[in-house]
C-alpha cells in the first residue's frame, strides 16, 4: 500500500472524528442557544419596559413639580410622560412571559389609569396631593414586582440551560474517549513508520549544507520515501557538478556588487558584526579624509581616534549595548568646513544572512545623503518667517496706537457707526497679532530656542489668567465655563506664561467651536506625579483621521470654516514638552472635543491648599 493511502485513511478517520465532534457540539449549541434566547428575549424585553415606563413616571412627577407659572410647559411635558409610559405598557401587554405577570400588567394599567386622570383633574392646581404621590408609589412597586419577576425567570432559565450543557458535555466526553483510543493507537504506530526516513534524509542533507556533496540515500522501497531517497541522490549529484563552477560566479558577483558600490555618489560604507570595515566608496573617504587602505580592514573604533568625522559616523555603533537588535533612528550629521557647514542623513542597515544561526547576522551599511542644501533652505524658512514676523509687528503697533487715539474723547467722540467699525478693525488687529506672535514662536522652535522659564506656580493661577483673558470672547457668544478644581491640589513647576497661553489656546478653541449661549467644561485635577488640566466643548467634534494631525504645524480640521495659522497647537505641544509634560486630545464627531495637558509636580515645594 502507498504511503499517500495509509495517510489518507489515519487522516479520513481523523477527519471523521473532528466532523463527529464538531456537529454534534454545533447541533446542541445552536439549539440550546436557540432555545436560552428565545426564552430570555421576552424577559429582557419585559424588564426594559419596565425601566422604561419607571422613567417615565419619574418624569411625570418632576413636570408636576414644575412651578404653575410655567403651565403649558408642564402640561406638554406631561403628555411627553403620559405617550412614553403609554408605549411601553402597550408593548408590555403584547409581552406578557409568566403566568402571574398578566395579572400585574393588568393591574398596573387600571392604576395607571387612575393615575392619569387624577392628574388630567388636577390641571391648574399649584400642589400635588397626597393621594397621587401614593399612587405613583404604587405604580413604582408593581413596575419593580414585573421587574424582579423576570429577573428571577431569567436566573431559573439560565440554570436549566447549564444543566443541558452538562448533559452535552458528557456525550461529548464519551465520543472523545473513544477517539482517543484510536489517536493513542496511531500515535504508536505511525511515528516509527515515518520518522526512520525522514530521521535518515535529515542527516543527509546536514552532510550536503557541510559541502559534502558525495552524500546518497539507499532506496528500500517503491512507495514516496522511496521516491524522495531517488530525486534527494539526483540532487546531490548535480551540486557536485554545480560546486566547481560555484565558485567562479560568486568572485563575479563580488566584483559587479564593488563596482556598484563604487559608482554611487552618495557616501556609503560597510561593516561587518566585529565593526571591522568591508568597503567604502570614493565619496566616504574624502569624508574621512583618508586613503583607502587606511580605512578598508581597519576597526571602526580605531577610526574614530584618528577622525572627528568618524566618531560621529560610527558613535552609535560604537555604543550600542549588547543584544541591543533595535533598529537605528535616522539622523543628521554635521561636517565643518572653513566657511560653511555640510549635513548629511544617515541611514544604519542591519544586513542578515539567509541561514540561521550564530552567524545570522552579517553587518551593517551606512548610507549617506548630502542634505546641505535642503538645511540651508530649512533655515532661510525660519529666518525669514522670523523676519516677517518682527516686521509685522511695527505697523500692527501702529493700528493699535491709531486705535486707541480715535477712541480718546479729548480728540473727538464716535458716533455708534465709527465705533462699530473700530471695534471691527481692533479685533483683527489682534486676530493678526496672534497670527504673526504664532509664527513668531514657531521660528524660534525651529531655530531651536525655545525660552522656557521655570518657576514654582499653583494650577489655580493659571486658570484664574487664562479665564480673565477670555472674558470679552466668552460674554460675546454668551457660553459659561463650569470650572472643576480639585481641593488640595499641588504645587507645579512650570513656566506661568507659556503654560497660561496654552490653556487660553484651549478656551479659545473650545469658544471658537461651541454654539452660542452653551457651555464649556474645565478641569483641573491630580494624575498620579502630574497635574491635568482639560477643556471640553461641546461642538462639531474631530474625525479620528484629523485628530492624528492636530498638533502638526499648518494643520487644520478638514471644512473648517474658522481662520487661523494652524500653529497654536503645535506650539501648545512645544512649549508644554519642554516643560517636562505630556498633550492629548479625546473627540467624537458631533459630540465635541476634550484637549488635555499635564504638567510635573513640583517635588521641592510644598501642596497649596
């Protein structure tokens, strides 16, 4: 008999098994899940219009308790109550599951009843009696009885379903002891019939991968081993054929790879895992300032000693700790010359072998790319937006001082008009202001200068300034702050203006984005060893695909229909890192946004209450 048969009939027994087990464990899941849910739905069913008609009463009573003055405003909400309690006690009495529950229903109707038009009575009365309060009490107690009737049949329901489970699972228990038999017979059986070939083919092809190509394989039998023992020999005998010419291509293909090598631009170099140096192209040893049999064989720390440029080209190398696989971040390196600066990016590759092993790895190549050029023009960016920036400021100033000349009385008073339209031009005086201090900021960032000045500073100072700063925009759309402060909050340290501009881009955000006459939410509150401040509106929201850009430079929500720099975030997220603290943001579409930073607590300063 063929190998192949004999594997097909252990495996067609094998398959029958597991089909046996998987229908029979399907059958009982799926009726006794049919069955549970079909017996449970009704009982959820139940219990949540029961919630649902409680909620409604509840309803009821807070519309009475309204004050007379508001009377058709209490009688519409009533009827609001009356057609929300009506609807679920309808769908109740179309529900009804157990048999004591169609008596409670009924008689939660008829007091129901009652309850209605006690209340239709009693329409322009000031006070609710005492009599429908009770009523309602009642009403209350018969919804709980409903409730807890099925509560208590859902429990006793899903008792008679684990009983059945139980039942499934010693079926189950017994069809698997009997497979088991028979897995234990094959398990015997069939590793010894097919372990000896593969045992006898695996120390052959250890003898082929050590190179030794006159290894051959006795061919015992007609059926697929016998076969493989055949085409493993024919093998065997072509590498011994193909060995002697192997050698030739391979000295080929190193002298086309070093020629490829040699003929990039770019600075390239390779090492191998001891960081002895392999090859290096034309443009790396001028780098270096070296010949090339200066550095080709030579240690890249030795290097290092004999050039400045060579410590920072292999620095990293050279300190990586042991064991350390992860890969190597890009970054700029810096090449002084007279009267200028080069820069270059540089790339570290691991490079592995195909096989497995000790030798896995093989080295690394070091690619070089000369970005002098895109750095200048980086830098003439940020000088000139600097530039930009101061210059704008003179004339703003100007408009300012104009301004504040038109609106002095001894000059000359405005008319309504005339004020209108200075209070227009002020508020975009400022709207530029904000702007050109945003680019401002954002130049010295890229410049790296970032100012920060730290000192030790309550959270509730920063609220008090940043709420008086948004005072006039918040009385304009009439939104009102809820402030929450923790009691007992700590001491930070921080830098108090960046941290308050922070906070008032936030609240300026949220008053920007929020419907007039709404509300904002602000939170102060301890986070372990930081303090978090949040702002949450409740506007138009962020897409998840938008909120992954936000604190990018120039970045803006998508349809937008505000104007701005789209830096101030970006800046947030500056100023708020290098104070040591973190910057996040929460938002669903359509339910508003949530912006968080949080700052260190200071550890040498006492808890201000």
């Amino acid at each position: 008999m063929k190998l192949k048969t004999k594997i097909r009939l252990a495996l067609l027994v094998v398959f029958a098994a597991v089909t046996l087990f998987g229908v029979i464990g399907v059958h009982f899941l799926n009726k006794t899940t049919a069955e549970s849910m079909e017996m449970l739905q009704d009982n959820y069913r139940t219990m949540k219009y029961t919630r649902e008609m409680s909620l409604a009463l509840n309803d009821m009573l807070v519309a009475l308790a309204l004050d007379s003055t508001a009377a058709s405003f209490r009688w519409r909400e009533l009827r609001k109550a009356f057609d929300r309690f009506e609807l679920y006690l309808n769908l109740q009495l179309r529900n009804v599951t157990e048999t004591r529950e169609i008596n409670l229903t009924r008689s939660l109707q008829e007091n129901y009843q009652q309850f209605k038009a006690n209340v239709e009575r009693m329409e322009g009365s000031k006070e609710v009696s005492t009599e429908l309060y009770m009523q309602s009490l009642h009403i209350q107690e018969l919804l709980q009885s409903v409730y807890g009737m099925n509560e208590k049949a859902i429990l006793e329901k899903t008792d008679q379903a684990n009983r059945t489970a139980d039942r499934i699972t010693l079926i189950l228990i017994i069809l698997g002891i009997f497979f088991f038999t028979f897995a234990v017979f094959s398990f015997i059986y069939f590793p010894h019939y097919l372990a000896d070939p593969i045992l006898a083919l695996t120390e052959s092809i250890r003898q082929i991968a050590q190179k030794n190509y006159s290894q051959r394989l006795a061919v015992k039998t007609d059926d697929e081993f016998g076969e493989m023992a055949r085409s493993f020999n024919l093998m065997a005998q072509k590498l011994e054929e193909y060995e002697s010419i192997n050698l030739h291509q391979l000295l080929s293909e190193k002298r086309r790879i070093e020629t490829i090598i040699e003929r990039i631009n770019e600075p390239i170099i390779g090492l191998d895992r001891e960081l002895t140096v392999l090859f290096a192209n034309q443009p790396t040893l001028q780098l270096l300032g070296m010949r090339a049999d200066e550095v080709i064989g030579r240690d890249a720390y030795e290097l290092s000693l004999l050039s400045s440029f060579a410590r920072k080209l292999f620095g990293d190398l050279l300190r990586r700790p042991a064991g350390d696989n992860k890969p190597f971040p890009s970054s700029i390196l810096t090449l002084p010359r007279q009267d200028s600066r080069l820069y270059f990016s540089r790339d570290i590759l691991s490079v592995d072998n195909q096989d497995d092993g000790p030798e896995a790895f093989a080295g690394y190549v070091i690619l070089l790319k000369n970005v002098t050029e895109l750095k200048e023009q980086d830098l003439a960016k940020t000088n000139f937006m600097a530039t930009l920036s101061h210059e704008l400021k003179t004339p703003i100033s100007a408009i300012d001082m104009s301004l504040n000349l038109l609106e002095d009385e001894r000059i000359g008073a405005l008319n309504a008009e005339q004020r209108e339209l200075a209070d227009t031009i002020r508020q975009n005086a400022a709207r530029l202001l904000k702007m050109v201090n945003e680019i401002l900021d954002m130049s010295k960032i890229e410049a790296g200068h970032v100012d920060i000045r730290l000192s030790s500073g309550h959270p509730r100072e920063v609220v008090d300034k940043a709420l008086q700063h948004v005072k006039t925009f918040l009385d304009e759309k009439r939104l009102r702050v809820d402030t929450h402060l923790e009691d007992k909050l700590p001491t930070l340290r921080l830098d108090l203006s960046k941290t308050t501009g922070v906070l008032v881009n936030f609240l300026t955000n949220a008053i920007r984005y929020s419907p007039a006459g709404g509300k904002i939410e602000l939170f102060v509150r301890r986070s372990n060893a930081h303090v978090e401040f949040a702002v949450r509106d409740y506007g138009p929201g962020i897409t998840r695909s938008e909120m992954k850009k936000i604190f990018q430079r120039y970045r803006r929500a998508k349809d937008d229909p505000t104007k701005g720099t789209g830096l101030g975030l970006a800046i947030s997220k500056e100023f708020i890192e290098a104070q040591g603290g973190k910057i996040w943001a929460e938002s669903q579409p359509g339910k508003g946004s949530t912006f968080y930073f949080a700052l260190p607590v200071s550890t040498t300063q006492p808890a201000v209450l």
